[in-house]
C-alpha cells in the first residue's frame, strides 16, 4: 500500500518534472526564435547597408559632374584626383608632398582637386566656397595655396563672420574682381558645387580626407608621400607594358582603367 | 489621471511610440552606417568623454546596437527590454550632450546620423529631442510590467501561439 503511494507520488512528482521540463523547452525554443530573429533581421539590415555601401561606383566609374580645378596636362596619363577639406590638418600636411610630386612628374600628371568638406569642420564649407569662386575667375591653386597655408590663422578664429573676412581678404590679395567674388561666394552655384563635390566624393566611397585617387586606384595608407608616388609608378609601369603588349589580364584591365579615366578627362575638360 | 494612464497605454499609442522610437534609432543607425564612418568618430570624439584608441570600435558596436534596439522595438521582439535599452542609450545620449554643453565644447554635428544628414540642429534641440523619446518609452515600460505582452508585436504573436495552459 505504502509502495503503491510512494510510486503514485513519484509518478505525479515525474509528471510535474515532465510539465516543468516540456513548459522550459517550449520556452527556450521560443527564445531562440526570438532572438534568432532580431539577430537575423539585423544580420540582413547591416548586410543591406553594407552591400550598398559596396556597390557604389569606383573612381574611374564616375564621371565629373562639373569641371573641377585642374592642373597639369589635359591628356596625361596619370591623374591624381584628391577629396579634400581645407581645414583638416592631415590635408594640409598632404599640401607640400602633392605639390612635389606635381613638380617632381611635370608634364606626365593631371591633378585634380574636390571638395569633401567634413561637418566637424567650422570653416571648411566656407572656405570651399571661396576657392570655388576663386576657380571662376582661374585663381584656384593661388587661394588654395594660401588657404593651406595659413590653415591655422583662419581656423582659429571664433565667429564665421571673421572667417569670411579673412577669405575675402585672400581675394584681394590675388587681386580677384571682388564684385564677381562677392556676389560668387554668396550667391548658390559655388555652394553647389562644394555639396556636388561632397555627393561624388560619397558615392566613391571616401569616408576620409585626404582621400586619393591615382588613375582610380584609391591610396589612403601613410605615409603619402611614398605611397602616393608608388601608386604613380605603378599606373606608369601598367601604362607601359599595355602599350608593349596589351596583353594577359592584368594588362587590360590597367588599360580600360586609363581609359576610363581618359574618358572622364574628356568630360572634365568639356 | 485615470484617462491618461487610459491614452498612455492605448494599443495605438503603444504601436505609434514604438514605430516612432524604434524608427528613429533604425534610420540613425542606418545612416550611421552608410556615412563616412571616420565623420562619425570624429563627432564621438567631439564629445571628449572617450579615449581616442576605443573610439573606432565604439563607433561600429553603436551602429549596430542601434539598428538592433530600433528593429526589436518597431517589431516588438522582447519589446520590453527593448524599451529598457533604448531608455539606457537615450540616458548615455543626454550625459554626452548635457556635459559637452556643460563644459562649453563645440559639437559642430551632434553626430547622430554620423554626418549623413545634415539638420543643422543645435545641442539643446537634440537634448530636448532625446529627453521625448526618454519620456514616449514611460508608457511601454507601463504596459510590459509583470510579464504583460505589449499588442501588436512579435511577442504578443508567440504569447498567442503558445498552447494554452491547463
């Protein structure tokens, strides 16, 4: 009698367990799916973002909007495209290095400048703005130069009144046409072409500045001086052995590489 | 206050709370991601409370916690600890803004797209803007207390599958 209660006991007792053990299951499992799904949701969003990040275009894909400030040969076979905002320090240390190189490959480089004005910068836009206007009146690397140079007199100032000021005083000293400049720097166009600069330098991918670009081939390891010039040796070696054989991959894909660039060169000079 | 409680913890409120807490800190988070990811470390750097060598991966793990709380709180996958984190990431936000204008720093961007878009807004309307969302996940955290399921969200839809008890 005594057995058959114990057993009777233990039966409800495992029943109970069973109970507990199927309802902590069920839970755990629902759990999981739970989790599993937000964790599978996010994978996706984050793949999503990530594969349209990936997709966008490569340098020597997209052609220029508008003519950007050029110096060098219109058909050279090298061009240097650079993303870069006048009030990062990191690009005005860039500032000496790109002008040796330009003189050090005279006659054989094209360099190109875009803005990529950051939004940590106080100035930048604004001094981006002065330089667009010093292109239209063919002053750009003149302002350039001197917005580079004197990065830290500018940047420092505390109200962006001040920094007008100082811009303008740039103007004068280059003797630009100040009517025009004026009426430049406040008018839309430049703005415009600072943020259409800003959107191509986004959909190229740059996420820093400097960014540069030697025939399409991104450079952004430092130290620039070297890397910058190994990326040049490399587009003039690539561009000689095409010429040499044109042949085997390697060859044609530097080829439409310099051609695609050629073609947007077309389209900055138009 | 009775009605109050009543609107507070309305099914509507609840679902338009969510979608729109959850939907700001999705869309942030994604346009966090598709920016340059170094405008976003600067703004974080901006802010002055975290040393430089950290910043590059507190940027990334942001991002993703972001689309991560955002998603589970649109959806209403574990909605209440959704809330929960939501609410801990709106107080760490305020920390930041409130002692940066504390100390007088100069936040350009408040970095909350990390440079994506650009609002333009000042450091006291982004305190202000996170302070509401602080405020709209209150009703939420009402409505889940003592294991209740929030309608119109993933949990509820399992709650609902389970067999019932006997």
């Amino acid at each position: 009698m005594s057995d058959e209660q114990l057993t009777k006991k233990e039966r409800q007792e495992l029943n109970r367990q069973e109970k507990n053990n199927r309802k902590a299951n069920e839970e755990r499992a629902e759990s999981f799916k739970k989790i599993g799904m937000a964790i599978g949701l996010v994978v996706i969003v984050v793949g999503i973002v990530w594969a349209v990040k990936a997709s966008r275009p490569s340098a020597d894909e997209v052609i220029d909007v508008h003519p950007d400030p050029i110096e060098g040969p219109a058909d050279a076979a090298i061009v240097i495209k650079e993303y870069s905002d006048f009030e990062c320090p990191a690009c005005q240390a860039l500032h000496p290095v790109l002008q040796d190189i330009r003189k050090e490959y005279n006659g054989q480089v094209r360099f190109q400048y875009n803005d990529f004005p950051l939004s940590q910068h106080k100035y930048s836009t604004t001094a981006a703005v002065g330089a667009e206007c010093a292109f239209q009146q063919d002053k750009f690397f003149d302002y350039h130069d001197l917005l580079f140079d004197n990065q830290e007199t500018w940047a420092a100032v505390k109200t962006k009144d001040e920094a007008t000021e100082i811009f303008r005083g740039y103007a004068e000293e280059l003797s630009l046409d100040m009517t025009a400049f004026d009426s430049c720097t406040t008018g839309p166009d430049a703005a415009d072409r600072v943020n259409e600069d800003y959107a191509e330098g986004i959909s190229l991918g740059v996420n820093s500045t400097p960014t540069v670009f030697v025939n399409g081939e991104r450079v952004t390891e430092v130290p620039f001086s070297k890397t910058i010039r190994e990326a040049i040796e490399r587009a003039i070696g690539a561009g000689a052995q095409s010429t040499v054989s044109g042949e085997g991959e390697d060859d044609t894909s530097a080829n439409s590489n310099t051609s695609d660039v050629n073609d947007n060169a077309d389209a900055v000079v138009q | 206050m009775r009605w109050f409680n009543k609107i507070a913890t309305h099914q509507l409120t609840l679902l338009v709370i969510r979608i729109i807490v959850g939907g700001v800190f999705l869309l942030y988070g994604v346009a966090k991601a598709l920016a340059p990811l170094d405008q976003f470390n600067q703004s974080i750097l901006d802010y002055q409370l975290l040393p430089e060598f950290i910043v590059p991966t507190f940027a990334v793990v942001m991002v993703i916690v972001e689309i991560a709380v955002g998603l589970s709180l649109i959806l209403g996958i574990y909605t209440r600890y959704a809330a929960l984190a939501t609410g801990a990431l709106l107080i760490v936000f305020l920390i930041a803004i409130g002692q940066a204008m504390l100390r007088g720093l100069a936040l350009p961007d408040c970095g909350c797209s990390g440079g994506f878009i650009k609002l333009g807004e000042t450091p006291v309307e982004v305190f202000v803007r996170d302070a509401i969302m602080l405020v709209m996940l209150v009703p939420i955290l009402l409505k889940t207390r003592a294991g209740q399921v929030a309608p119109w969200t993933v949990d509820k839809w399992f709650e609902l599958r389970r067999p019932p008890k006997v």
